[in-house]
C-alpha cells in the first residue's frame, strides 16, 4: 500500500510521526534506474506463509474495491488506463489491475496482489500520458520490486524490538483511516499496514524502476520530474493562498520530500535516454481520454475551495489555451475563496467564459448573478434567461425563474 | 467495504475490557427464531492472523480458509438445531432474484446501521429516545424487498477475527506479567478473537438481535477456543448466536 | 454544521473509553431528550415544535456558537442541523483559518445559488462526500420571509448514499437555516416528514 504522494498523510500528522522511528533511513542516495531489475516474472505467486496470507487479505480487499460505487464507471477510460499500464508494467504487464477511485486527491496505490487503485485527482492533474504513465509505472515498480512483503518482513522485525512504536501507530492508522473510511482501512489489513508505508528508500526504488519503464516503453521520461515540478507549485500556491509555510515533511515522512525526488529523477532521465531515439508525450490521446470528464475532475477539485491548488491546477491546464470551462471554474475558485477582491476577481472570470462558445450553463447563471449584483439588472437578467434556454431542466430553474421577476 | 468497521468492534473491546465478554440486544419484542424458517448469511467475513513478537497481527490465508469453513458449518448445524435452513451468500451474484447492485446497498445500509448499533449501544453514545428499547433500529423496506423476492425469513451479517500468539509473542507475554511482581508492569495482549453477529428480520425488516464477542487475555498461554478446529468453531458459534435471548417485552410475559 | 460522520465516529471512538462522564442537561453518552412541543434551538434564536421525541447532541469542538443538532437513530443514519442568525462574515463550520480547504464564509448579500453552493462545499471538505449532486433549489417562505428549498443528494466516502434537505433564507443580514440529512434508503423518507412539522413551526426568538 503506497501513497504516491503524503500530503493528505503529511495532515493526518499522526501516522507519519509514529512511523518514523522506523521509517527513517539515514541520508538517501539516488538509486541508479540501471541498478533496478524486475524481482518478479509473470505469472509470479506467492510460496511462503507471511506473502500468501498477504496476498489471501489483498484478494478479498479487490473483490470489495470491484464492487464499490465509488469507483468511476467508464469501460472506455478504464480500458485506456489498462493500456498505458500494459505499456509499462514491464515483465507484469499482463497481470496489473486499473481500478479509478471517485477521489479528488492527487494519489495512487499499488497492492501485493497486482491491483492499483488511481484516485481521479491523479487525472485532474497529469498534462500528457507520458506523465500519467510515469505514475502508473511507479507504481508499477512496487510490485516488480516486491516492496510489500519486503516491507512487511522488515517491519516486523523492527517491531519485535519497538512493540510500543507499533501501538502508536496503530492510533495513527486509525486517524489516516478517517479521511478515506473504510478503504485506507481495509487495504490496510487492519491498521497494521498503514504503519508499513514504505520507507523512502523503497520509493526511490520505485521512482528509479519506473523512469526505466517508461523510457523502455517510448515515453519521454522528463515527464516524471515534470509531475513533481507541478506538485511542488501546487504545493506552495496552496500555502501561499492560504498565507501560510508549505509543511516541511523531509525529517517525518515515509516517501521523500518532492524537491528530493523531483531533483533524482532529472538526472535518472537523462540517464536513460537513448540518444537518437524519439520519446512520445501522448498529449492528444490523453485529452481525448479524458476529455468526458473534465468537467466533472475540475468541479470535484474546485468545490474543495484550495484555492491555491485549484488555480494552479486551472492555470497549468490553459497553458494549452483557455477556454469557457477553464474560465468558468477560475471564477468559481475565487468566488469561493470569498476574500476581499475575489468577488470581482470572480465576475471578471464568468464574464470572459461565457465569451466561449462552450461555457457551460453554469457561466451564464454565475455571469447573471454577477451583473445583477453589480447594478447591471436588465443584463443580468438577460444572461439567466440564457442560462434557463440552454438548461431548462437544471434543477435550480425555479429558483433562477424567481430570480427574474425580483 | 459494507461492512462494519473494524475499527469500532477493536474500540468497542476497549470499553468492554479484556477477557470473554459478549454482550448482546435485542428488540423489545424479539422471539429467536424458531421450527421452519430461512435464513441467509450475508457474504460473513472470517481473518485469521498470528500475533508477531512485536504485535503485528500477519494474516494466514490456510487458517482464515480453515475457520471459515469451520464457523459457517458449525453455524448451519446449530441454526438445523432449532429447525433453520442456512443459505451463505458467498458473493453478490449468489442469490436469484436479487442484483448484486440490491445486495451491495443494502451491505452499505447496514455498514451504517451496524456502526449506529456499536456506537449508541456499546460505546456509551446513548441516545436517550432509546433508553430501555433494546434494539430499536431498521434496515427498512428495502429488506422486507429482499425477503419478499429471495423467500428468506431473516439475514444474518456475521464477522470474525481471531490470532494467535506466536511462540515469540508468547514469551513478551510471560515478560510483562513477571515485571509486575518486580515493579515493572506492562501487560501485553496476546491473540484474542472478535466477532460480531446482528439478525434482521426481513419480514419487518427490523434488526432484531445484536451480539457482539471479544475474547482476549493478557494471560500467556490462554486460549478460548481454536476455531481453525471444528470444536472451537462450534463454541464461538455457541458464544455468538447460541445464546440468544429474548427481548424484554417478551421475557416479562414469559416470567408473568 | 455537525454532520460530519466520519469525524463524528471518530471523536465517539475518543470518547468511548472515558465517556461516562456528562454535563449540563446530556445524559452519559452526549445526548438530551427533546420532548415533542415548543423548543428552542441555536442559542434562542428560534424556535420549533417537534412532534416526536428527538436527540439533542451535545456541542462538540467542530460546532459554531449559532448552531444546534439533533438526531433520531444517531449521525451516521440522520440528523438535523440549526442554525440560527449567523452573522455575515461568519462560516458554518468551525475551521482553522489557514486550512487549505475551507468552507466559504456566509456574506450577507449571497445569492440563493450561492448559498447552496455553500453547503455543497461543507459536505465535500468535512464531510467526505465524493459525489454530491443538487436535486432541486426552489424559492420558499420561511420564518415568514422569502427563503429557498435545497434538495440534495450525495455519497460518502463510507459508501452510503445520503439524501438531504435545507430551508433558509436570510434575515436582517443574518443566516437561518434548518437542514435535514440522512441515509438515502429508509432514513430520508421516514424522518422528512417530521422535518417539514418542524420546518413549518419555525418561529424567529
């Protein structure tokens, strides 16, 4: 069980101080993409005790994650997934699951039996395939490197020596449990595993095994440090935001800081670049794939009111052009925020949307709103009306009807 | 995941403290089942594990395998006893007449239910509207849709863990209870079960019965019952579901 | 608001070695009765008239000094909230003030939308609903004046599908709002109509 990144752990505070008596390993060096060979071939089971109980838990755990309603039903983009992780997953391609948890948070997890579970923030986020496959084959590389069992072999022979150490941190996977309910729960086999994030030096494998992959199977692997550059910009836009310092997590953390990671794996992919081979981006396929949801992946991220995260988030993706649902949420992310200023911030925002021929409804009923707000009633009212045309279903349209008779 | 958080069952013994304690509810006007009738045991969720030295519990998938098989036959056997039929539903499509999308919600319904029961019954959160009314909580109409089309009487949710102390664990045991004579007391637990059992009425769709099971010892050695054999299966069966009482209403008519 | 249910379990869990201890009018486990007939709720700044026996859960450290809750068969199936004249500026919920998500500020000249667009936003950061879809947002007369209904529904990261209803409106720059949530299957419809008894009888002081 890997968390791709540890900020909602880094939150959760608890589970991370308790792990890191015995997470912390001693000054990392980076690990050489070349040094990182598969550990397992396909077809691979488990024969010994501790990994077949792991994996007897982990089956049950997919039969319960199959059948979840959480999970975004779309044969179509589940089966693009299934491809780019069949393009990765190097000698367990033909055995790794996709399933795409209904989450907004920028996160994956590997399990010991060969599934993953990629939370829709992760989509909301990734620019071109070449950057979702770096993550993809990150996780990947967890279950080619064995790092579960390896994990859990080496925890419990810290424990045996720090049983205190692990009745802590069984609160602290009670509290990293919370946030997710039963799922961090359950894949977790109790709380015992939250405790068995991986250490840092586990990560580095993966991020090392993963670049590989990528590169071997013709993406571009600066995509991988591209993910982190944006992770850290988000980061810190939603610090500063929020007027506060990013959390320094390096000391307590079980996966590297980003800055770490970002640094390593730029030179892990000039490392294994093919001079005179041409690396793809997968930028349109990656758009189209995606391109049914969009709408939904920015309303999950902006209704959280980071707005910070959600403007970086919305600013990175018009890097490739504005356009009315890009615009729309902009306005809602200031609109949400709600301090002084953001309010114009906000109408200034709907007003250029709904300058695009595909604004959504939405727009014209914000931009309606705005100009009636601002002393323009007879605009305002015209926008509504706009609204109620391209929407007469919405399930707020009596209240906008009252609206235009005030 | 529609099941009832682990988490509230190992905090739930927390309240009620160590060794075997069960402690069950019912409705006011609970009868236990009794001659002709049908029950069905929705998907029940059994873990073995070994207790490490260090107090991990490690999972085995022979033993889980083994209890499972244990528990659902000594259950088929006691309910036989009081003139039930046993239908265990294995997985969501296992039931005519039902989709597995009917059979998923209603596991989600009583992942909230269930939970309700723990924290207002067991773990001191008492609702004051339900002061001496037994269990007083439904899984509603949708259950008394699930009866009507599978034919079934009542539905039974059944979980149960259990671990035992490996060799290793066993002696850190023996260790925190020597240091209690030297000044020095840190008990440690060593394997211990949990179980949890609740019956729905699907006639009315009321959850009729709830009993919940935690044995553990802070006792080297101490054991109650191995359900990775049939006799241990049978007696937390016996534990569980065996002992059903009836619910207050009832038993003051009986007693008149 | 107190309808965060996860948290809600979790601070039970905290509770629940140590919680026979109880002040005020609460009985040992954080609950009073409500009697059916005439109550005041949020601070005294209305009031209402259940006709069922409801209970009243103790403030908690996540509640705002003009909010009140009350639940039938406890939080993770139904609850209802109160809250009355919050002041422009204020928020819903209690948050840090440098929390990354936040919910909204209520501001006086909020537009209905907005208002709903509010109560959205607390179910997504502190209630961990995944999916949250409005049903329905009509004009409705309330405490008198002209207020809105907003129909709701969402699913939680527990997997439970929950179903909800507010009434509010605001008055003299102050929020009043009554809101009902509950478990989709059962629960809505066997507790909505005790919330429109109570929605009805809502009286300002």
């Amino acid at each position: 069980m890997t968390h791709w990144i540890t900020r909602r752990a880094a939150l959760t505070g608890l589970g991370c101080a308790c792990c890191a008596g015995l997470a912390a390993s001693p000054a990392e060096a980076r690990i050489r993409p070349a040094d990182m060979r598969p550990l397992v071939g396909p077809g691979y089971r488990p024969t010994e005790q501790d990994e077949q109980g792991l994996w007897h838990e982990y089956e049950r755990f997919e039969e319960e994650i199959a059948g979840s309603n959480l999970l975004i039903q779309d044969q179509r983009l589940a089966s693009y997934l299934g491809g780019v992780v069949e393009r990765v997953g190097g000698p367990a391609a033909g055995e790794l699951r996709v399933y795409l948890a209904h989450v907004p948070e920028f996160n994956a997890f590997m399990t010991p039996t060969g599934f993953m579970v990629v939370f829709s923030g992760l989509l909301t986020r990734m620019r071109d395939e070449a950057q979702l496959s770096g993550v993809l084959a990150h996780e990947a590389g967890h279950f080619l490197r064995r790092h579960h069992i390896r994990r859990w072999r080496d925890l419990k022979r810290r424990t045996d020596f720090f049983t205190i150490l692990a009745m802590g941190a069984g609160l602290g996977g009670a509290a990293t449990g919370a946030y997710l309910g039963d799922w961090v729960r359950l894949a977790g086999i109790g709380t015992e595993l939250t405790l068995a994030a991986y250490s840092r030096e586990l990560e580095a494998e993966a991020d090392a095994m993963g670049v590989r992959l990528i590169a071997e199977s013709g993406y571009d692997p600066t995509a991988m440090p591209a993910v982190w550059r944006q992770l850290i910009g988000e980061l810190d836009a939603s610090a500063a935001m929020r007027r506060r310092h990013r959390r320094n997590q390096s000391l307590l953390a079980t996966h590297p800081a980003p800055e770490s990671r970002m640094h390593d794996l730029t030179i892990s992919a000039e490392e294994v670049k093919d001079a005179g081979r041409t690396y793809d981006r997968g930028r349109d396929r990656y758009l189209a794939a995606i391109q049914p949801h969009r709408q939904r992946l920015l309303d999950d991220q902006v209704k959280l009111n980071d707005p910070g995260a959600s403007l970086y988030i919305i600013h990175s993706l018009a890097e490739d052009g504005w356009n009315g649902l890009l615009r729309f949420y902009e306005g809602e992310a200031w609109r949400l925020r709600g301090r002084n200023g953001d309010r114009e911030n906000a109408n200034q925002s709907y007003a250029l949307a709904v300058a695009f021929p595909d604004a959504p409804p939405e727009a014209w009923r914000a931009h309606g709103y705005a100009l009636i707000g601002t002393g323009r009633p007879a605009e305002g009212r015209s926008a509504l009306t706009r609204y109620l045309a391209m929407a007469p279903d919405a399930p707020d349209a009596a209240m906008v009807r009252y609206s235009l008779q005030q | 995941m529609a099941r009832l958080p682990l988490i509230l069952v190992s905090a739930a013994a927390l309240a009620l403290g160590g060794c075997v304690q069960t402690r069950q509810y019912a409705d006011v006007e609970f009868a236990p089942p009794q001659g002709d009738y049908d029950l069905v045991v929705m998907r029940p969720y059994v873990s073995v594990g070994v207790v490490t030295t260090g107090g991990l519990v490690e999972p085995r998938a022979d033993w889980t395998e083994q209890a499972r098989t244990n528990l659902l036959q000594a259950l088929r056997e006691q309910q036989a006893g009081r003139g039930g039929r046993t239908l265990v539903l294995e997985n969501r499509e296992g039931i005519q007449g039902v989709s597995p999308q009917d059979i998923a919600n209603l596991e989600r319904l009583f992942t909230a239910v269930g939970s309700s029961i723990v924290l207002h019954r067991y773990m001191g959160q008492y609702l004051p509207t339900k002061r001496r009314q037994g269990i007083d909580w439904t899984m509603g109409e949708d259950a008394v849709a699930f009866g009507r089309a599978t034919g079934m009487e009542y539905a039974l949710f059944l979980y149960a863990q259990d671990s035992f102390a490996s060799t290793g664990r066993t002696a850190v045991q023996a260790l925190g209870i020597v240091g209690c004579f030297i000044g020095f007391c840190a008990p440690q637990g060593g394997g211990g079960q949990g179980a949890y059992a609740a019956l729905v009425d699907l006639r009315t769709g009321e959850v009729v019965w709830f009993n919940l099971l935690q044995t553990s010892s802070l006792l080297p050695g101490v054991r109650f019952g191995d359900i990775r054999t049939p006799e241990g299966a049978a007696q937390m069966v016996e534990r569980l579901v065996g002992r059903m009482r009836a619910g207050r209403h009832v038993r003051e008519r009986q007693g008149q | 608001m107190a309808v965060n249910r996860i948290l809600a379990a979790l601070i039970a869990l905290g509770l629940a070695s140590g919680c026979a201890a109880g002040g005020g009018g609460f009985g040992p486990g954080g609950y009073s009765l409500v009697r059916p007939g005439p109550e005041s709720v949020a601070g005294g700044r209305m009031t209402v008239t259940p006709t069922v026996a409801w209970n009243h859960a103790r403030r908690t450290y996540h509640d705002i000094r003009r909010e009140e809750n009350w639940t039938l068969n406890g939080p993770l199936l139904d609850n209802i909230s109160f809250i009355g004249g919050l002041e422009s500026g204020k928020a819903i919920v209690r948050q840090r003030r440098r929390a990354e998500r936040q919910v909204p500020r209520f501001r006086a000249e909020m537009s209905p939308p907005e208002l709903a667009s509010m109560i959205e936003t607390f179910f997504r950061v502190r209630a961990g609903s995944v999916e949250f879809n409005m049903t329905g947002l009509q004009p409705r007369q309330f405490l008198g004046r002209p207020g809105f209904q907003f129909d709701y529904t969402h699913l939680d990261s527990d997997e439970v599908e929950r179903q909800g209803r507010a009434v509010g409106a605001v008055i003299d720059n102050r929020f009043y709002l009554i809101l009902f949530d509950a478990v989709r299957m059962h629960y809505y419809p066997a507790g909505i109509g005790e919330f429109e008894r109570i929605a009805e009888s809502a009286r300002l002081g």
